[in-house]
C-alpha cells in the first residue's frame, strides 16, 4: 500500500481553534470526517488513518505547537518510512489573498515558523506544501494578531468552500501526483 503523510499546521488549545494560523488543523479535520475517521492521541501528534482507494493517507495535527511542528514531522516521517516527495504540509499564507491557494513541490518557509522548523528538523526545503492564502488586511505591525485572530463572519462561507477544495487537492495529490494537482488547483481563483 502506497503511504502518505499528510500534515495540518496549527496550534493545540480551545484559544487557537478555527483561527487562520489553524487553517491546517480545519482541513484535515474536514478530510478525516469525509472518511468518517476520528483523530486519536499518539506520539507528538493527533493522527487518522484514512484510506483513498489504493492510498493510505496517514493525517497528523503536531501537539508540537506551531514553532516545533518540525520534530513531529520527523518523527513520523521516520516511524512510517515515508519519503518526503510523499508528504503533504497544509499550511496558511499571509502572501497570497483568500481566493488563492498554492501547491508546491518545494520551497523557502517564507518567513512561516512552521514550515521553518520542518527545514530545520529535516534539512530540505523538498517537500510538498498547500499554502493556503488568508489574505493580509491587517494594520502595520500587528501580523501576529492577524493570524491567530478568527475568520471574519463574511469571509466562513469562502473559507469552507477552499476548506473542500483544499480536502479534493490532497486526494487528487495522493491518486494523481504533485503535478496533476498543481495544474488543477494553483491557477484558480476560488469564489462563491
């Protein structure tokens, strides 16, 4: 069976729920609850197995919080022999609007903590990552108000919307590949 790591970005705690920072978290809590899988407690993660046809597509949320999500990441990349081409990281973006969203094969962590301790605890920018854009319509200075701040009431319904796409995204990159679903999701613009 051919394995996957997919991994939601976000912070533990009732506080950090459904904030922007916690996108990661939301999607692959819509991805399990598609395949009607629940998370369970383990090493350094909340994990849920899910099967997409012929894939297993092992989901973490690290307990690691957000600047430390990288050793989660090691741990279960090594515990599960997955190679990194085979690994999905869903991460929030500052840089692009809330219509976007990117796929990318590899790249810098682009000033984002999470993706930085993954570089670090793994030596490589080479992984797949989903950055999904929240938009940057924050006043100067206040970037990290910005992110852990929750959805405006008028932005829930496009988000939920990319939330699905962004569920579709990682089962068309488990079934078809990085390229494939590059193609179908990057140059979109999403709305309702």
């Amino acid at each position: 069976m051919n394995k996957f790591l997919i991994v939601g970005l976000g912070n533990i705690g009732e506080e950090y729920a459904h904030t922007r920072h916690n996108i990661g978290f939301d999607i692959v809590d819509h991805l399990a609850g598609k395949y009607k899988e629940k998370f369970q407690s383990d090493r350094l993660a909340d994990v849920a197995t899910i099967r997409v046809k012929n894939k297993q597509l092992i989901c973490i949320k690290p307990t690691t919080y957000m600047n430390l999500s990288g050793k989660s990441v090691k741990y279960w990349l090594d515990k599960e022999k997955i190679p990194l081409e085979q690994m999905l990281v869903l991460v929030d973006e500052l840089a692009l609007p809330l219509d976007k969203m990117r796929l990318r094969g590899s790249g810098s962590d682009g000033g984002h903590n999470g993706l930085r301790s993954i570089q670090e605890h793994l030596g490589s920018i080479n992984y797949p990552r989903l950055r999904f854009g929240i938009g940057n319509n924050y006043p100067k200075g206040m970037q990290a108000e910005f992110v852990l701040s929750a959805w405006r009431k008028e932005e829930w319904p496009l988000v939920l919307y990319k939330i699905g796409k962004s569920v579709e995204l990682v089962e068309q990159f488990a079934l078809a590949g990085l390229n494939f679903a590059m193609n179908q999701y990057n140059n979109v613009t999403y709305q309702l």
